[in-house]
C-alpha cells in the first residue's frame, strides 16, 4: 500500500536585516509556530527552516532541497518585504515544485495597538507581492495559496498541493513494465517514451511475455494455495471456481499468474505495468483479478500497453493516499442515450479497481471473447452513486496534455446480470452533448484515471508541477469558449 508520510515540505521564510535582530527573532518564532501546526494538518512532514535574508543562504538552501530525497517541495512566505533579486539565482536551480503561502501571522489588524513596529513586521501585504513578481518574471510554475494560515480552506489547499507534489516526488526516477509491446494499430496509447522520461522523470521499458511467464512458472503449488485461501477470504467466489467447482483450476491460474506478476514487479522495483491480450503467449489466461488486486495494491496499470495511463493512475493514487474512495484504470465503454438522463457506462474487459467498489465483490470466470486464451477470472462489482472525475494524458506530438472532466457516478438503474465485469455509470458534466464533444475535440484518450476522491484542483495542480497542458471539462465548459482555448494553447505551446 501506498504511504506518503515519510515525505516532508520545507516551511521557507523570507526577510532582510533591514528591520534589525528583535524583528528578526519574531519572523522566526512566528515561522516555526506556523511550521509546527500545519505539520500537524497536513498528509506529510512540514519541515521549519531558518529565516533567510540573503541570496547565498537561498541558494544554499535551494541545493539542498533538490538532494534531499523526501523533501517534495517548498512552501514560501514572506513575512516582512525580502527584495527578490536576492532571490533570483536560488530559484533558478530548484527543481521541486513550489507554493507560494500569501498569508500573514496575525488574522486581524490590532486595531488599538497597531504602531510602526507592527506594520514593519508583517508586510507580507507587499513582501509577498515582491516574491510573486519575480516568480512571474522567471515564469515559475508554482501554487498560490492566499489566506490566514489557520484558515481551513488555506489548509485543505495545502494538503492538496503536497499530495500531489508527493505524487511528482514518486515519479521521478519511478519504473513502469510493459509486458508486451502496444496494442497493433491503436494510436492514442502510444507516445514519445523518450520525452515522457524527460518530461515526467520516469521510465518505460518493454519486456517480453517470455520473461512473465518464467516467473509464472516458478511459483510453487503452496504459494498458490496460499493465495487462494486469500480470494476464498476476501471475495464471494462464483460457485464453479469453489473447492470442486468445474473451474477451480482456472482460479489456481489466475493464482499463479498474480504470484509471479508481483515478483516480476517486485524484483525491477516496479510502480506500474501494462499489458496487451494480444501478446499473451505461454500465458494461459489474460490477467484479470491479479491486475485488479495489484492495483488495490498502488500499481499504476494500463491495458493494451497504454503507459501513460498506467503512471498517471499510478500518481493518482498517490494522490489519493489514505483517503475515502479509490482510483483506478477506466474506459469510456458504451453509452445510454435516453432523453434527459444520458449515461456513460465504464468499464473494461477485465481490469477494474476493487478500491472503487461498492457492496460486495464477486470473484467469477466467464468467455472473454478475445485474445484467444482460456476464460479469465475477474472481480465483478458495482461502484457507488457521488462526485468523480475522469482524466488522461495525451501525446500531442509537440507537448503532452492533460484533460479533465468532472463526472457524477449514478446507481444503475437495473440490474446487470449478465455483464460479466466490474462497472460503474455516470453522468457526463456539463452535459453529454458539451462533454463528450469537447473530449473527443480535445483529442482525449479512451483509457482514462477513474477517481472518487480527488477533485479538478488536485490534476491541475499536477499538470503544473509537470509543465504540460491543462484542459478541464466541468459544470462551466462552454462548447465555443473551450474551441478558442484549444486554438489559444496552439500558440501558447508552440515550438
């Protein structure tokens, strides 16, 4: 399972010694209290550090930040003006993702006690502005949190920030395994490898069926039993995959095929994989619950050797840490067109997250119909009724984007007895009609980030830190005004 706790943000203050030592020594006392208590609110460690008043004690700070391995990025405050020119050359070489915190120590004015000594120590009215000049003026991509520090909205945007840049922390230098190569002709899944390492900080490689299928093979009759056992535990088996059932075999393949999965991950420290069903040979079954399971695991997964998704569904549950709810791998499948109450039904052949279930969770085998291989078992489920989102990275040829779109999931209205795999229904924002068409004129993948717990801001916040193109599909998208933000972005990221 996926902890981020062990991940720390630096609380960095700014100042000068214009205002001489007392003023300094209260900058400081107010920093560390502020540290202190959002350390206690936040998702991951808030680390206090010295007030700094010069540009080589910046710089010096800035270098260790970007070679400290569990330091994510820095929150700034400017508590009293600190010129930014100091700040120039520090700034230049961090490379961990930056929140500017616009706020001051003290929430209202002391309307009776008010004096020069005050007004001298919390100028962060204007030292902020100083600091978010020379933010604008290098083009620094960065957060911009504006409120009083004790404030609940301030920090729920803060925990939101350091979940994602947690999630930009996990990929740099992360592993993600194709086994197989991209499904033949499909061309959304595929993309420039080289620039997404370069880009995203994390790296794709292709390994042949051959190489799963030795670690399949090598896995012994007791840890299969053993796992087994789990799946009796965890999940109502279907009455033909029970101890005498026609299909309890299939049940101990499917076993076989998660045991030497996680190893073949494990061993090449892995965060998430792909696979294709056209590329199962040696394999006797499409992998359907280990996928499933893996994912409920923190595994980034993409079918039909899509890695893209595979790392962002990856980041997203990342993101998502500890939270109420799940991420997982999702695809727009076939839609509901009735007046009034339009629906999209996700869902894919086999490789659902359980995280997003509802209610119980039915371990079946049924005919996949495709790839050519013995029936697959799979975990079979409905997902709960509430806010969530879709979201893909797409390869544009010169840059990558990342598209967005806020969906409500709906109970279904029916049974679905014969749908043989885990599914979720919802309704498309603003509308099907808007929705769909600024999708698909958006250029938006099939395969998408499915999430209950995360909203837009968390995706936006990450697209940032990434520096590629953000584009949001909500309740407020107009149809003419997101056309003229496509073209607009055509210049914007031009060359």
């Amino acid at each position: 399972m996926i902890d981020i706790s062990n991940y720390e943000a630096w609380f960095i203050t700014g100042s000068q010694h214009l205002y001489g030592p007392e003023t300094l020594e209260e900058v400081a006392r107010h920093s560390q209290e502020i540290a202190k208590e959002l350390g206690t609110k936040l998702p991951i460690n808030i680390v206090y550090k010295p007030v700094l008043t010069g540009p080589q004690e910046i710089y010096k700070l800035m270098q260790e930040a970007n070679n400290t391995p569990n330091c994510v990025g820095l929150i700034a405050w400017m508590h009293t003006f600190s010129p930014a020119k100091m700040w120039i050359n520090g700034l230049k070489i961090l490379q961990k993702p930056l929140a500017h915190l616009h706020t001051q120590y003290n929430r209202d004015i002391p309307w009776d006690a008010i004096d020069m000594d005050f007004m001298n120590t919390n100028q962060s009215a204007h030292g902020d502005r100083e600091f978010g000049f020379i933010g604008s003026r290098m083009r620094l991509s960065r957060k911009v949190i504006v409120g009083h520090w004790q404030s609940e909205d301030v920090r729920e945007r803060l925990s939101i920030w350091s979940r994602v840049a947690s999630a930009w922390a996990d990929w740099q230098g992360a592993k993600f395994v194709r086994f197989g190569d991209n499904m033949r002709y499909v061309a959304v899944t595929e993309g420039d490898k080289v620039e997404a390492e370069i880009k995203f900080g994390y790296e794709v490689n292709t390994y042949g069926i051959g190489d799963l299928v030795a670690e399949v093979n090598a896995v012994t009759d007791e840890q299969i039993a053993g796992l087994v056992a789990t799946y009796e535990q965890e999940y109502e088996l279907g009455d033909n995959l029970k101890e005498g059932g026609e299909k309890r075999e299939s049940l101990r393949d499917a076993a076989r095929i998660e045991l030497g999965m996680r190893k073949f991950l494990t061993d090449r420290n892995a965060k998430g994989f792909t696979d294709t069903f056209e590329d199962l040979h040696g394999m006797k079954q499409l992998p359907g619950i280990a996928t499933q399971r893996l994912m409920a695991d923190g595994y980034g997964f993409g079918g039909e050797g899509d890695w893209k998704t595979s790392a962002l569904v990856r980041a997203m549950k990342v993101m998502g840490a500890g939270l109420p709810g799940g991420n997982s791998f999702m695809e727009d499948y076939t839609y509901h067109f009735a007046p009034g109450n339009e629906q999209v039904l996700g869902s894919h052949m086999l490789e659902i997250c359980p995280t997003i279930a509802e209610g119980k969770v039915r371990a079946e085998i049924h005919p996949l119909g495709i790839g050519g291989k013995e029936d697959p078992v799979r975990l079979v489920f409905n997902c709960p009724a509430g806010p969530a989102l879709n979201a893909t990275i797409v390869d544009m040829g010169n840059r990558f984007r990342m598209i967005v779109n806020t969906v409500e999931a709906v109970a279904p209205e029916q049974d679905l007895p014969n749908l043989p795999v885990a599914r979720v229904l919802w309704k498309v924002h603003p509308d099907m009609k808007t929705g769909l068409a600024a999708w698909i004129l958006a250029g938006g993948a099939h395969h998408t980030g499915y999430s209950q717990n995360l909203t837009s801001e968390y995706l936006e916040d990450f697209a940032e830190m990434a520096g590629i193109e953000y584009l949001i599909i909500d309740e407020d998208t107009k149809l003419r005004t997101f056309k003229n933000e496509l073209r607009f972005n055509e210049v914007a990221f031009k060359g």
